[in-house]
C-alpha cells in the first residue's frame, strides 16, 4: 500500500517575530544623559547612526563648544527595542543624575 504526501502550503505563523523599534537621535542621547548625568554646562548631545545597531553619542559643554571639544563620547549598540545594549567605554555616573520630562 503507498502513501501519497499532500504538499501542504505554509500558512503564516501567528507567533511572527517582534517589531523591531527604529531608535532616533533624540532616543539615545535621552538614554545616555539618564545613564550619565547632566554636566554642569550641558551645551547639547549628539547621536550620529554609524550603522542599524550602533551610534556615536558625543556630548558637548557650553565652554568648550566654540573650540569644538567633546566632554563625554561613546560608542553605543542598541537592541531590537531601541535600548541601549553596550558601549564602549561603559557609560558610568559621572554627573548629577537629571530626571526626564
């Protein structure tokens, strides 16, 4: 006796893979400040994409803006959720801490 083999469609899985959340500019330097602190002549921080995982966070002093030196800068990866994940060097408190409006 033979069994035929019915070639089944794949149908859609109802468990998809999670939405990947596209992190802004505004989304990392919010999240290394938080991790940071906040200088005592905070000017700006900037957040440019290096790549869809990984920034390049720099953040400038009032005083030192002009001559176009950065206080703090890291290289950061962020998850899938947009969250940071890693950074090189390690984001460690070296300011008081701020509170995110």
């Amino acid at each position: 006796m033979s069994v035929k083999v019915a070639e089944m469609a794949e149908e859609p899985s109802e468990e998809s893979a999670p939405e990947k959340t596209i992190a802004t500019d505004k989304d990392i330097c919010d999240q290394v400040m938080v991790l940071l602190g906040r200088p005592p002549n905070f000017h700006q921080c900037t957040a440019a994409r290096v790549s869809d995982t990984s920034f390049r966070v720099n953040v400038w002093d009032k005083e030192e803006y002009s001559s176009g030196k950065i206080t703090d800068s890291f290289f950061v990866k962020v998850n899938d959720e947009g969250k940071i994940s890693s950074s090189s060097p390690d984001i460690k408190r070296r300011y008081p801490s701020i509170t995110k409006a």
